[in-house]
C-alpha cells in the first residue's frame, strides 16, 4: 500500500463504526472487552513474561532469547537484522541477547564477508539441544491457550493475525497529521 492509501485508511475508519466504545460522561472512552489493541497486548504481554519467567527458571534464558533460538532453527545462517526483522525485536534486545547466547556456546557467529560488516550466526549443537527441550514446552503451552477452540479457529485466528500482521506496514507510515 502507498503512503497515500496508508493515509487513507484512517478516514475510512474515522466514525469509529468498528471500534468499540462506551459513553463515560459525555466522553467516548474504549470497550477493553472488544477493543482488539488491547486484547492482542494483554494476551501477548501475559503470555510472554509468563513465558519468559518459566523459561527463566527452567532452562536460563528468557522468552527474547527462545525467539531467536527458534528463528535460528527456522532460518539457519542468518544476521540479527533479519532477525529483527522477522521477530519485531530491537537491535539492542538482539545484541544483549545474542551476546549471552554466544558466551554459553548456544549460538555461534561469524563475518562471512569482509567488506561486509554482518555476521552470520547459527545455533551450536548446545543450542539445538536447548531448543529441542524449549520447543516442547513452548508447544504445550500454546495447545494450553488454544484448547477452547476448535481446529477451524485456530486456522481462523491465525489467518486473521496474519492479515493484521501485513497491515503493519501501513500502520508504521501513518502519523498524527493523518488524522
């Protein structure tokens, strides 16, 4: 989507006819219960410090570091920035945490290219095993927040989060002037 159609889409919305609010004295203030930001943050933040506080304790790095250990089984020799990329971390999480995996042997890194100042990283055979142990847990918990629903809406869920998940560049170009 252009910048200009990205500039669009919020005056497509600007009645607010599919954004949930309540009257509170004169003022229109969120519905929490179907206000989508809201829900999407609340599960995602509950579920990832709960992750990461079980991780933590159990195998000694937190859910940051399982997401890179599971990109980089994923997508085998591959930079921090695409990393970021794929992940939605900041480079400075990446850095901290690729630095604690390397110095427990988890992860190894090198510069393929000279001229090239990125680095290539991939997992040791530690940090397979790690991963292997983590991926099992990982899996149990998601069939935990996913047990109230059926295979068809699992499959609906995630296709709808993919959708959101491409409009997030179109988000990203929009700013107070569009509105």
């Amino acid at each position: 989507m252009t910048r200009d159609a990205a500039r669009a889409a919020p005056s497509d919305l600007s009645n607010g006819s599919n954004l949930p609010a309540l009257d509170r004295d004169g003022h229109s203030v969120l519905d929490l219960d179907g206000y989508i930001p809201f829900l999407i943050s609340a599960v995602g933040n509950k579920w990832s410090r709960s992750s990461s506080n079980l991780y933590l304790k159990e195998f000694g790095i937190g859910v940051t570091e399982w997401r890179m250990l599971a990109m980089l089984a994923i997508e085998p020799r591959i930079t921090a920035y695409r990393m970021c990329q794929v992940i939605g971390l900041d480079k400075a999480a990446a850095s901290r945490g690729l630095k604690a995996m390397e110095a427990r042997g988890l992860v190894r890194s090198w510069q393929e290219d000279p001229q090239n100042h990125r680095k290539l990283i991939e997992l040791t055979d530690e940090g397979w095993a790690l991963h292997d142990r983590i991926i099992v847990v990982a899996r149990r918990r998601e069939a935990l927040m996913l047990a109230d629903l059926s295979r068809d809406e699992v499959a609906t869920l995630a296709a709808l989060l993919r959708r959101m998940h491409k409009r997030i560049p179109d988000l990203l170009a929009i700013d107070s002037e569009d509105f």
